[in-house]
C-alpha cells in the first residue's frame, strides 16, 4: 500500500504543470462534448508526473466529485431525475457504485506503475472503440424518447462492472454507463441522468477509500479539478459550435495513440 503525504505540485517541473493544466482542462471539454473525457486526467496523471497508481487513481477521483453533484443537479432541475423509473434505475446504480467501488480501490492497490500502465492501456483503447463505434453509429437508440424499462439485474450488471473499473483508474463513470445503457436500448437522456447519480457516488466512495489509503494529493486534485471543471464549462458552449463528430473522432484518435504509449512505456 502506498501512503502519500507531500504535494507532488512542490516538485513538479513548471513545463509539467502546464501540461497538466492542458490537460485537465482538455479533460472537462472532452467530459461535456462527447462524454469521455475523463479519462484524459487519469492518463495525464500517469504520463507526466511518474506517481504511484494508487496516488494518480485517488488524486483523479477526487476531482469529479464536482462534476457529479452537478451532472446530478443539473438532470434534477431538468426532471429526468423526478421520474419513478430513471430514478429506479439511479438508485441501483448508485447502489453499485457504493458495493464495487471499494473493489477497484483494492485492485489498484495490488498492481505495480507498470501493471496500471498496461491496464490503462488495455482500457483507453477500449473505450477508443466505444467512441468510434458510437461516431459510426449515431447512437441510433438515442433518438427514442420515454422513460427506461431495462430490468434491474443488467443495471446492476452494469453498474458493478463500471463501478470497479472506475474505482481502478480513478474515473466518474458515465463514458463508460452511457454508451452501454443505451446499447440496451435505454433513451439518452434517461440514461446521461441516471449515470450522474452514479458518478456522484463513485467518486464519493472512491475518494474515502483513497483517502483512507492516504493516496490523494489534495493540491493537486485543486489544481487539475479548477481547470477540469472550466474545461467542462466551457464544453457546453463548444458542443453547440463544434461538430460532435468531429470531436469524437478526435478523442477516439487520441486514445488509440495513446494505449500502446501507455503499455509499452509505463515501466
């Protein structure tokens, strides 16, 4: 287990903390334009400064609490979350969330800088093709409008699958919630809703979890978390200028470059 105890902002070189803050801001554009974002802070984390998984996972975590309470707000006030059946389908994922968070927590304490590296690799290409297909396909299920009617068990399914993998890299959860709600044919809007609840409580119970291991480097969770959520901001106005397709097909890109980086260097 990893302890972690001094700011890593003390010691990082001026040009790497540029970069960082490139980065996370990128990261809250990428949240609010196409979903996947997120991701971009966890890799950043690991790429740039050469901390312990346990403290790049806990530092990143850390900073989407934020963007979940208002994800989570912002669907409240629109009503999707006032609705029986999307607020069914939230509470079992944020039920999930609670149950297998812990579990990529632990996870991440067991794997080396080099194990993580290769996983992230593994996973930013995986998440490379959701956005791609995603691109090819349009989301064709989500121009149906209406309420969710998927039983509970594939939530659940869903929601523990996410949850861990969340829990492992230091991520919200909805990139990956998202796109497979509504490949079971679960409307958009109910689903973005739905995934907000559940990203509040994995980063919740992520953060206590890295916390007690004490692996998260609070000022610099400040100091990527400020420009994230400028980032995600400043994405709602770009979504509505930018061609998603285009962006999306830039993060794909992004990522699948990225992934043998990320397996092959991590060492």
């Amino acid at each position: 287990m990893h302890h972690f105890s001094n700011t890593a902002l003390l010691r990082l070189h001026p040009v790497t903390l540029a970069e960082l803050l490139v980065i996370s801001l990128v990261a809250g554009v990428g949240i609010t334009t196409v979903g996947p974002g997120g991701v971009l802070m966890t890799i950043g984390l690991y790429t740039v400064t050469g901390l312990p998984p346990a403290v790049v996972a806990g530092t990143s975590i850390a900073t989407h609490i934020a963007t979940g309470i208002t994800g989570t707000i912002a669907y409240i006030r629109s009503g999707q979350l006032r609705h029986r059946l999307t607020r069914r389908m939230a509470l079992i994922l944020g039920a999930t969330a609670i149950a297998a968070t812990p579990l990529g927590v632990l996870i991440n304490s067991r794997v080396s800088h080099r194990e993580f590296g290769i996983l992230l690799g593994l996973f930013a290409a995986g998440i490379g093709i959701v956005v791609w297909r995603r691109q090819r396909r349009r989301f064709e299920s989500a121009a149906e409008q209406g309420y969710p009617t998927l039983a509970p068990l594939p939530i659940a399914l869903i929601g523990i699958g996410v949850a861990t993998a969340s829990g492992l890299f230091g991520l919200g959860g909805p990139m990956m919630t998202v796109p497979l709600l509504v490949a079971a044919h679960v409307p958009i809007l109910p689903a973005v809703a739905a995934a907000q609840v559940q990203s509040l409580m994995i980063s919740s119970v992520g953060t206590l979890g890295y916390a007690a291991q004490r692996t998260i480097d609070w000022p610099l969770a400040v100091f990527v978390g400020i420009p994230e959520i400028s980032g995600v901001m400043l994405g709602w106005k770009i979504a509505h200028r930018v061609s998603s397709d285009r962006l999306g097909y830039a993060l794909a890109t992004v990522l699948f470059c990225l992934a043998p980086y990320l397996a092959f260097h991590g060492g």
